[in-house]
C-alpha cells in the first residue's frame, strides 16, 4: 500500500502556503511506515518533486505535471534519469475508448451496449474487469 499525494496543486482553488516545507514533513513520518511506493501527483514545480524524491526511501511513482497536454511515451525519460521509478499514466493511456493516437483500438474497450443514450451510466466492479450496466434508479 502507497499514499497519493498532490503537493502544489490547485485543484478545486487549493492553496499552500509552503507545500515544501509541509511535504518533507508528511514524507518524514510516512518513510517510517514502510510502504510499497509513494504516488506523487506533480503539480507546476518541477523542483518540489525534486526536491521530494530525494527525502523519499522507497519507490516513487509520478504522475507527472503536462498541463494542457496529456502524459505521453515522453515521460518514460523521467524514470531514465531517476526522477521517478515508475511513471503513472491516467485514462487517456489505458485504454479509455476516445484514445486512439497510436492507431491501435483501446486495451479495455467499452461496449456500445453497455451505455445506450439517455440511461445511466456504466460502473465498474470491483470483482470484474468489464463493464457492467448501473443498477436501476429507485425515482
């Protein structure tokens, strides 16, 4: 088990004051639970993550910060220089059916059937990898 952390980011108007030294603190007390990895969510300061993946013992996975674009086959050259060990992509690169630029249909597609117009939408379960539709609502 790993924590997800999102230091520096503005989502939904989050602001920290200090988000470095607030961090190197958590990272401190996290270190000394030995966990699997640390997920970092990287917002715009690049030397945040820096200087957070040198205060981090273990593995360190990052979502790397390429706002407006998408994380692409690029952000591999983050593990090759040890910035990260692993590099954490989201739904355009695991098989979300709009994503198509490698030409290649998506590794987990969804079938049409599955969400027809004006229904609810599909949900996944956590015992399955397909989709299956969402139950009836009681209006």
């Amino acid at each position: 088990m790993g924590p997800r952390i999102s230091p520096g980011n503005v989502y939904n108007d989050i602001s920290e004051d200090d988000p470095t030294e607030v961090y190197a603190a958590l990272l401190d007390r996290l270190a000394a639970l030995d966990l699997a990895y640390l997920h970092l969510m990287e917002g715009p300061d690049r030397s945040l993550t820096a200087r957070l993946r040198k205060a981090w013992p273990g593995t360190f996975v990052l979502n790397p910060f390429t706002y407006p674009d998408a994380s692409g086959p690029d952000a591999q050259t983050l593990v090759e220089d040890g910035s990260a060990d692993m590099v954490a992509y989201g739904a355009l690169r695991t098989g979300s059916p709009p994503f198509r630029s490698s030409g290649r249909k998506p590794a987990n597609p969804r079938p049409a059937a599955a969400h027809p117009p004006h229904t609810a939408p599909p949900v996944r379960t956590r015992t399955e990898n397909r989709w299956q539709p969402a139950p009836p609502s009681r209006r």
